[in-house]
C-alpha cells in the first residue's frame, strides 16, 4: 500500500468516528421498563431502533422507572442517581400509579410540574428535547375486569391526570405526545396487550415509538 492510500485510509476512520452520537434517558414507571416483554420491546429501546435506522447514531437509553413508581418515587430514584450529565433527548412518562392508589390530583400536578423541570435541566435546558407521553387506560385491561375497579371511572380520572399534563407540559414549551386514545384499542385487540394482562405488548410500544419518532428525529436533526 502506498502511503497515499494510507492517508486516505486515516481520514476515512476519522470522518467515522466523528458522527454526532445521540443520548437518551428515558424516565417514567412500569411503562418505561417495558414490564411484561423484553429489553428490545420496550419503547425506548424500539424508539433508537427506529432513529439508528434512520442514521441517528443513539447510545442505549438511560433508564430511570420501576414498576409501581409514583411522581414522588421517581423523583426519589433521580435525586439517588445522582445524575451530573446531560442527555440529547428526554422522555418522560407518569402517573398511572398516582391514580392507581388514588393519590390526589393536586399532588400529581405539582410533582409532575418538578419533575418535568427536572427533566428539561437533563436535557440541557433545551425543554425542545424533552418529550413527555399521556398516561395509557389501564381500565380497558383483563386485570382491571378482575380488579373490581369501575372501567368508566377509571377512564375519567386517566383522562384528569392526562389534562393536567398536558397543560403543564404546554405551558413550559415541552413536546407533549398522546397515547391514550390508542390503548384504549386494546379493550377490543388483545394483541395490544402484554401476556400479564395488564400492560401493553411489544406491538403497542412500538406504535408509541412510532409516534415519538416523528417527533423526536424531527427536533434531532
């Protein structure tokens, strides 16, 4: 080889390796993990598959949810992170569990409001970059049927907490995404539902991934 071709070669690896690497941190519940199918088939992870292959280089999602966390858990959980990095991008879903346990409305729009801000800081400052998704109807579920719960009441207060969201979301320039309409299928599509009965199938998260990428590529590039 002569040493043209290796100055070539060089600067061929170099171009490469300059590609704008995209992080993700994902922070939410039990719909965050994925609980009930597999790493791959959460959302997060089905949402950088779809910006890889659209040649967004995104690393692993960082994740911070558990099943079963309310606003104050999370916040919890973020402030024994410790996290002193910043991310491209942010989603941010919760609340389920604040209605599942009948906590009070008012103190889910507080602490939703501190976590969102926290949220845009992770982002950067940058509240363009944080992308926040309604809460799913848990009460079109096989688990909610066998719960005694009141489906219709569930409903409503879903949608509570979903119009409280939205508005603080709005308000603070944040990108706000709805999901709820579309798990609400899942009373008549039990494909849409994970094998527990109670939380979305990989073919769900992937319909939220699909209306994330939109959103999300469109701010990246």
């Amino acid at each position: 080889m002569s040493d043209t071709q290796k100055t070539v070669q060089v600067i061929t690896q170099d171009t490469s390796a300059q590609k704008t690497k995209f992080t993700y941190l994902a922070l939410g519940d039990s719909y965050t993990i994925g609980e009930s199918v597999s790493q791959s088939e959460s959302f997060p992870y089905q949402l950088q598959e779809l910006l890889k292959k659209n040649n967004f280089q995104v690393a692993d999602p960082k994740i911070i949810a558990k099943t079963g966390w309310t606003t104050d858990e999370l916040q919890t959980a973020i402030r024994n992170e410790n996290l002193t990095t910043t991310f491209s991008f942010v989603t941010l879903l919760i609340g389920v569990n604040n209605q599942y346990r009948e906590y009070p409305l008012s103190t889910y729009k507080k602490e939703f409001s501190e976590l969102l801000q926290k949220a845009i800081a992770f982002a950067g400052g940058n509240k363009n970059r944080v992308f926040v998704v309604s809460i799913p109807d848990w009460g079109v579920t096989p688990f909610a049927k066998s719960s005694g719960r009141n489906p219709e009441n569930i409903a409503k207060e879903i949608d509570e907490f979903n119009k409280a969201n939205e508005e603080i979301t709005l308000a603070a320039g944040a990108n706000y995404t709805t999901i709820t309409a579309a798990s609400r299928r899942a009373k008549t599509d039990t494909s849409l539902i994970a094998s527990d009965g109670l939380h979305p199938s990989a073919k769900m998260y992937g319909e939220w991934a699909q209306s994330l990428f939109s959103r999300v590529g469109s701010i990246l590039k």
